[in-house]
C-alpha cells in the first residue's frame, strides 16, 4: 500500500510537538513535507502557515495535512476557508476517527498545548489509517459547497 503524501504545519505554539510528529511519521515511512513554522520564538501568526498548507491540500499535491497551534482552533479556522478542506479540531482518539470516517476531513488541527506527545501520535495515526466510511455519511458531505457562499 501506497503511505500517504502529508504536508505539516504549526505556529510558534505548536512548534515543538510538530517536530515530534514529524519525527514519528518519518519513522512510520510517510511521505512527509514540513511547511514551518521552523522554531517557537519568535511568535508567528498561524494564518502565514495554515494557507499555504490548506492550498497544497486542495491543491492535490498533498493527500492530507496536519495543522497544529495552542488551541487548534484558530488554525482549524483559517484552513477551512479554503475550497474543498474539511479540517477538523483533534483532541483523542475517537473523534480522529471519526473525523476521517464520517466527515472524510482531509486535515487534522491538533491543539499543541492541550495535549501530550502520546495523545498526539495516536489521534495522528488514527487519522492517517482511518478511510472514509462513504454511505450514509456521502450525502452529507455532497452538502458541503466547495466555494464559499
């Protein structure tokens, strides 16, 4: 089986888990792109790095991204003004799931200060090796415009 091509992003917040995680997804033998931010101080504004990642993604270039600042919410914000990103907010294990086998979102925003290093490795591996359900859950997500209104 083909590994995933994923693009990572954090802001200064969230730098040092990103680089964790991408430790760990090199070690997993992921196709894996760092788009910054590239050290913690000083501080960033995460819109400079969630824009080019949400444009890689719908894009194509990258079959999923992983997005990180402290809360995971203002991250999550900007990368779902993006046509065809369905990003979603991470905080276990379960909703990682789900994410993927419901919603088919092709981002996971992780919020960096609100979780530890073993909780993130496996909300990211549980969204990695997760598929879409499709089914019942497909109507739905043909409901979602690709443009904004």
């Amino acid at each position: 089986m083909k590994k995933k091509k994923i693009v990572v992003v954090s802001d200064h917040a969230g730098f040092f888990l990103k680089e964790k995680i991408l430790k760990f997804l090199i070690k997993e033998k992921y196709d894996v792109k760092d788009f910054g931010c590239f050290a913690s101080d000083p501080p960033v504004d995460y819109p400079d790095y969630g824009h080019p990642l949400a444009d890689a993604v719908s894009a194509g270039q990258y079959d999923l991204g992983i997005s990180i600042c402290g809360t995971g919410n203002g991250i999550n914000m900007v990368v779902n003004k993006h046509q065809g990103i369905r990003s979603a907010l991470c905080w276990n294990e379960e909703i990682s799931r789900l994410a993927r086998a419901h919603n088919d979102a092709n981002i996971c925003a992780l919020p960096g200060r609100f979780i530890s290093e073993s909780e993130a490795y496996l909300i990211v591996k549980t969204f990695l090796c997760t598929e879409f359900d499709g089914g019942r859950h497909k109507p739905r997500i043909d409901k979602i415009p690709l443009k904004m209104f």
